[in-house]
C-alpha cells in the first residue's frame, strides 16, 4: 500500500514539473534583475524585489520559476556557491521586451567576478530603491546598441567598465563608473583604460575596487604614463576590507589619502536628506546580500 502511494506521488511531481506557470509582474521583474547582473543570489533576489514578504517565499518563487524552467540554479564547485541565471525560455520571455540587440546572450562567463561586480556596483542601493539612482551595467552595455543607451551613458565603445551609475540631485546628476579588478593585467592595458577616462566628458568619478596593493600600483603607474594629474578622480577600495565592511568600507584617492567610507561617499553625491536614509545601515552594510551562497532562505511556515 505505502509502495503504491509513493508510487502515485512520483507520478504526481513528475507531471507537475515543467508545466507552465502564468507569469505575473513580480516574475517578469525577477527576470529582468537576474537578466541585467547575468546572476544572482536568492537574498540579493529577496532584497531587490520581494523583502515585504518572507525570504522563504521568495526561494518559492524562484523555484517555482525553476520548475517552468524560466531560471536556473546554479552551483559553484570552487566557491560553493549558488546562483540564479536565466535559462533560453527566460530570455526568449524577455526577449520580446527588449529593444533590438547587438548581441544575444544572457549567461555569466565568470561567476565570481560578476557576483563582485553585483556586490559592488549595485551595492546597498537595493535597499532603498531611490528614484535618484540609475544603473547601466555591463551587461546592457554589452547587448546594446549604443544608440539605445540612456541618454546620461557614455556611449563610447573605446572601453566598457564594469557599470555605470547615475545619481540625480537637485543641483547636480553625477555619473559614476565602476571597475572590479581581481587580476593585475599589463600597464599597457591599463594606459589604455585610463586614456579613455582622462578625456571622458561626463564622468564624474571612477570606483576600482581592487584585490590588492599590486594591481593598485600598476593603474597608479599607468595614470603617471599618460600624465594623467587628476585627484579624486580615481578612488580605490580593498576587496577584502569591501567584503568585511561593504559601504563602510575605506576608499582611498590617487595618493593613497583616505576619501572617508564609500558609504559617506554616496551620502556626499547624493545630498543632505536622502543621504541620511543611506546612514541607517552604518556598521550593517548590505551589501554581503549579493555574496550570499545559501539556496533556500527561511523556513516554511508550520
């Protein structure tokens, strides 16, 4: 009797996976999230898009979406971690929003670099959700035309950094350019990177976050070969003194000065009044949401 129950429970699972699922809006913008920073976490997911309900309700969406095989989860070996990506079908879903690309694609080439890039880029902006800030990341620099970029993008193709952020103000809209450099590469390569900046119009600052010492000084050697005099230009951020202290973490100029946290860096860009609400987190950063390596967050509800 037990062998046939089971029996007619596996049948029963085996039916209901794969079987299309409507989507609604919160899915569709799940899509686009994972789409737009190639990967995600289950509590970057949560934070972003769906923290007023419980973060185990959250990983039942997502694996709701799984089992239509909209997104996939996968798991680093190495890292022992993971992440959500799109799978074809969920691409083709958003594919047909989309203006028209350059270049398809929708999947990570390099996991730990772009949950970096996610942790920094985005940040602890996710938190707050501030109609202020904008976002262009590397991916849809990648698959767009630079015809179709915002209006505030660098439409250059003489480099692609890792993001682009826009912080609108009263008085000012600052854009800002984020690298994640986890590998010291040629001065040469370097030089040319920084050329590019050096004679960009309407860049207001460049965050690199680094790896370590090294690779600061082979950028800081490169800026001396195009005689590049700018201060406060460039401002760099330790990658482990980012992934213990995320926006407390210390950033540091051209000479080596202290630039105050990164989190009082963007409270500066963005002003008196909001900047205050950025000031709730010090000493809890978020920022670790997107470096989360757990699957399934919560407990279901008894």
């Amino acid at each position: 009797m037990n062998l046939k129950k089971h029996s007619t429970n596996d049948q029963k699972n085996k039916r209901l996976k794969g079987r299309p699922v409507g989507l609604n809006p919160r899915d569709i913008e799940i899509l686009q999230y994972i789409w737009k920073w190639k990967l995600s976490s289950t509590e970057s997911i949560h934070e972003a898009i769906n923290k007023i309900h419980s973060p185990y309700a959250t990983y039942k969406v997502l694996e709701k979406l799984e089992r239509s095989d909209y997104i996939s989860s996968q798991f680093d070996v190495v890292d022992r971690f993971n992440v959500w990506q799109l799978t074809s079908k969920g691409f083709l879903v958003l594919r047909s929003r989309m203006k028209p690309l350059i270049e398809e694609g929708y999947l990570s080439e390099n996991h730990y670099h772009d949950r970096l890039v996610q942790a920094f880029h985005l940040g602890e902006w996710c938190s707050y959700n501030l109609p202020q800030i904008d976002f262009w990341s590397e991916q849809e620099m990648r698959r767009h035309d630079q015809a179709d970029y915002p209006e505030w993008v660098p439409g250059s193709k003489d480099h692609r950094p890792d993001g682009y952020t826009r912080i609108r103000s009263e008085n000012k809209n600052l854009v800002l350019a984020f690298e994640v450099e986890l590998s010291c590469k040629r001065p040469a390569l370097y030089e040319k990177t920084l050329d590019y900046y050096k004679h960009a119009r309407n860049i207001y600052r460049i965050y690199w976050l680094v790896k370590n010492q090294e690779t600061k000084d082979v950028i800081l050697r490169a800026r001396a070969c195009i005689n590049e005099e700018s201060t406060n230009y460039h401002l760099f951020v330790d990658l482990d003194d980012y992934l213990k202290n995320g926006w407390d973490a210390i950033v540091t100029n051209e000479r080596s000065e202290k630039v105050k946290s990164l989190r009082e860096n963007m409270q500066g860009h963005l002003g008196d009044i909001p900047g205050d609400l950025l000031g709730t987190n010090k000493g809890r950063s978020r920022v670790l949401v997107h470096l989360n390596p757990i699957k399934t967050l919560g407990k279901p509800r008894r």
